[in-house]
C-alpha cells in the first residue's frame, strides 16, 4: 500500500458553466493511497483529519491521514462496505458478510444493531446514510450472498432487495423503497426533503438498470413519487454525495460525476480508475475523497 501521495495530471470536463463555480481552476487529482483490492465507502473522520475506507472485496477496514499514512484497522472486517457516522461520531457500517448494520461503540467494540426484516435476515447492506433524527436508511442488494468476494454467500431470505429506515433508539425498522432491483448508494438533498439512491443492477442482470433514482421524503420516514434522476455512463453509479448547494456527485466507471439538481449533467472529474464511493471532508468540507479500484484519491473543490 502505498503511502507517499502523488499529484496526477487529470482533467475536468464541463459541460455546463454552472460546474465552474464547483471547481478550482488549477486543482489536480491526488492519489493518497493505492494496493486494495476493491476500495469503497469512504468516511471523513475531522478530529484527526483522517479517511476509514472498506477494502470491500479483500476483507479489510482501512485508514489514511496526512499525518500518519495508511493503515489496516481491521483485518477480516466481515465484508463491510458503506461506512458513516452517526450523531455521536461512532462509525456505523454495512457489513455483507454478517448481514448486518454494525456500529463501533465508544470503546472500540462492535455491535450488530440489525440483521433480521420481518423475522427474516437482511441480503447483504451494502451502503447507508444516518439522517438528522438519528435513524439509518440503507441499501440492501444481495451482493454478499451472490459474489463470492462480496461476502460468506447463503441463501436470500427477503423477497427483494430494498432501501429500509432503521431507528437504532426503538429497533424500528422499515421497507420504505421496493421498486428498486438492486439499490445501491445513497444520499439526502440538503435539507431531507429528497432522497437519491443509485441502481446498480446492469451490473450482474442482463437488461439491467445504471440510473440514480429521486423519491420525495413524506415526514421524515416514508417516501414517495420515485422517479429516475439520471442515467449514468459508462459504468454503473455506485456511491453519491450531495453538497450544501444540492448538487450530486455521482460516481460512474470513468469519473465523479456532477448533476444540478434540476439533473442538468455538469461535468465530470475524470479518475484513472472506476469510482466506487465518495464522501466531503477536509476543512470547510471542501476536499472531495474518491475510493475508486485500488486506491483512494482526493481533490480539493471551490
């Protein structure tokens, strides 16, 4: 794993002025750390100003800072995936190979927090989102149970692969999108209103879908009016942020790619390898880090 960064020529293609105000004119496509297996959901950690990323497909949880380089904090993470934090600052995670929500306490410890709808085990969460109230929207896809790097495999329980709403307070948890065939990523809109979730299934299903849904959010719970935001090629969306402004950055096969929120295609942040996931962070949250293939990168923004 490679610890020393490196400054890569890239290029930012625009295609809409609006995407000018977004970027700084000289900023350059920063590899931080390379040598994963499959690099996904990361998670900015402003206390020490540190990046924990999933080696999703090698088993591994992952950590890089400035100051103290790359390192392994798991080793056998039980295939986490998506990673966040929650209001108090725990790392909650999606783990494929345990079916499960997890979180690590104050202590060090994890906890499984769900694993089970209607009795039934979870496919296999693959990314997630914790909400202002404290509850946790996720995905669940049956990856880990059907890609043998993914996760331990078994049999699907669930009639299908859904978005759920989970309340870590009551234990609640709630089916609140299944028209989806393989949800994916996820993000809110600013202020909660509006929920975007990526489709992922042209991935492993012939004729399937590589778009990024919008659904409107009914009282802070339920959703409603599903409709497609955007078709992303090549590739299919993966991970996908939104910033203070409403814009979507969506991550495809060659780059991060940025919608208005009027879903007008701005540009795109061309990156050497398939991008998985991305999160804001650094000062101001300014910094854009990319887990894409192997590596993790990052480039500042305006």
């Amino acid at each position: 794993m490679a610890k020393a960064s490196e400054i890569l020529p890239n290029t930012i293609e625009i295609y809409d002025d609006r995407m000018r105000t977004l970027i700084i004119p000289d900023a350059r496509l920063e590899k931080l750390a390379d040598g994963a297996v499959h690099s996904e959901g990361p998670v900015y950690f402003p206390e020490d100003d540190s990046i924990i990323w999933s080696d999703a497909h090698d088993n591994r949880l992952l950590r890089w800072s400035a100051t103290d380089g790359f390192s392994v904090l798991r080793d056998r993470s039980d295939y986490q995936n998506g990673n966040y934090r929650d209001l108090e600052g725990r790392l909650v995670s999606c783990s494929s190979g345990l079916r499960a929500i997890i979180r690590r306490e104050h202590d060090g410890q994890w906890r499984i927090l769900c694993d089970r709808y209607q009795g039934k085990r979870l496919n296999s969460p693959n990314d997630l989102v914790v909400k202002s109230d404290g509850t946790i929207w996720f995905t669940d896809p049956p990856y880990g149970i059907t890609e043998p790097n993914q996760g331990y495999g078994g049999e699907q329980e669930q009639a299908g692969s859904y978005v759920y709403r989970f309340d870590p307070k009551t234990g609640e948890i709630e089916a609140v999108i299944t028209d989806m065939l393989r949800p994916n990523g996820l993000t809110f809109s600013p202020d909660e209103q509006l929920l975007y979730v990526s489709d992922s299934s042209a991935f492993n299903i012939p004729d399937g879908y590589h778009h990024v849904r919008v659904y409107e959010v009914v009282e802070g719970r339920t959703v409603t009016n599903g409709r497609v935001f955007a078709e992303i090629n090549p590739g299919q969306p993966d991970g996908l942020r939104v910033d203070k402004q409403g814009n979507v950055f969506i991550s495809s096969e060659d780059s991060v790619q940025v919608y208005a929120p009027d879903g007008t295609r701005l540009g795109k942040i061309l990156v050497p390898e398939t991008v998985a996931n991305l999160t804001f962070g650094g000062r101001g949250g300014k910094r854009l880090f990319i887990a894409a293939g192997k590596s993790l990168y990052a480039i500042d923004l305006n």
